[in-house]
C-alpha cells in the first residue's frame, strides 16, 4: 500500500467520522429543542390561565380552571429513558462533556503522542 493511498483512506475516515458526528449532534439537537418548546410551552399555559379572570368566575366554574394552574407549574418534558430530561440546558452539558473526554484521549493516545514529537 502506497503513502498516497493510505493518506487517502485515512482522509476518508476522518471524513466519514465528522459527517458522522455532526448528523448525530444535528438529531441529538433536534430533541432538546423540542424538548426545550414542550417545556416552555406547558410552563405558559399556567401564565396564561392565571391571566384569565378566573377569579370572576363562580366557584365550581373556576376551580377547574385553578386545578389546570396547578398542574401546568410542573413542565412536561421529555425524556430519555426517564432519567435524562432533552432540553437545550442538557445538550450544551453534553457537548462539554464531549469535547472534555476526547480532549483526555487525545492526549492520552501513544499515537498521538508520537505524531506531536515527529512534529517537533
């Protein structure tokens, strides 16, 4: 195998593995946004039935009205797996952490290390 050809697979590879992680991040996003809506949107249906002049209405009127209140302080959100919540807080966390781990195996990497002293 010449040099040529294994500087070409390995540029394939590298390529492979950024549209890879990119795609990834992109549907791992999408989640958290929607995640990120629901939770914003359930949250204002509360403001919103507050806003109403609930309080001008009769009582058997206006206590379902106080019970919806209630129940909307508490967001829906979504979940994987019910441990983990996707909203856009939780994939910035994700992205960190990410960035934090390859950044400890690439320094880590024996091969890694060789390439930096060929370079010096």
């Amino acid at each position: 195998m010449s040099l040529q050809n294994y500087e070409d697979s390995e540029a394939l590879g590298i390529t492979t593995f950024i549209t890879f992680m990119l795609t990834m991040m992109f549907h791992l996003f999408l989640y958290s946004y929607v995640g990120e809506q629901i939770m914003e949107k359930s949250t204002a249906i509360s403001c919103s039935a507050y806003k109403a002049t609930w309080y001008n209405l009769r009582a058997a009127d206006s206590k379902p009205l106080i019970m919806l209140m209630a129940r909307a302080k508490t967001p829906l959100q979504i979940t994987a797996g019910k441990f983990f919540v996707l909203c856009l807080e939780n994939y910035t966390d994700i992205l960190k952490t990410s960035a934090t781990y390859l950044s400890v195996l690439r320094a880590a990497d024996p091969a890694h290390e060789s390439k930096r002293e060929l370079e010096h």
